[in-house]
C-alpha cells in the first residue's frame, strides 16, 4: 500500500463547456466566420463541418453533446435575463 496521499479533482463541467465555446468562437472569428450563426448552425443540425478545424475547434466542439450544450446555452441566457432584470428593478428604486 501506497503511504502517499491521492488526488482527485473534479472536473467542472460548465467551466469546461464555456471554455471550449469560448475556444470554438474565437476560431470562428479568426477564420472570418460568424461565429454565432456558425454555431447555431452546428446546434440544429449537429454537423460538425460547420466548425472550423482551426486550433482544432472541431474536435473541441464534439467533446460536448448537443443536448448538454443547449442545456447550458439556455441556463446562462436565463441567469443573465434574470440579472439584468434584477439591475433594472434596483435602478427604478433608488
């Protein structure tokens, strides 16, 4: 038996998933796409040839599962919504 301590960390999903769209966006935008209508269009019909192969995007883009990242697409547009909608009722009482 080993007498050294083992490690094990956790991979946080959401953080791995804003990275990689993150990743993927910005090869996008430096090959001259639109990264947003780019990605829609791999969302809506999961063909991974609407991604670019630059700073292998691509690969990056299939590690996620289209249902997982529509998941988390729709969780962040709500808390932000709900943010900002929280900002703007405390501007309108002070």
């Amino acid at each position: 038996m080993d007498d050294y301590t083992r490690q094990f960390k956790v991979i946080d999903r959401k953080r791995e998933i804003n990275e990689i769209l993150t990743a993927v966006y910005d090869a996008l935008r430096v090959k001259g796409y639109d990264p947003i209508n780019q990605l829609v269009g791999y969302i809506l019909s999961e063909d991974p040839t609407y991604i670019t192969n630059y700073n292998n995007a691509r690969t990056l883009i299939c590690r996620i599962d289209r249902d997982e990242l529509l998941q988390e697409l729709v969780e962040s547009y709500l808390k932000k919504d709900k943010k900002q909608e929280a900002e703007n009722v405390g501007e309108k009482n002070t």
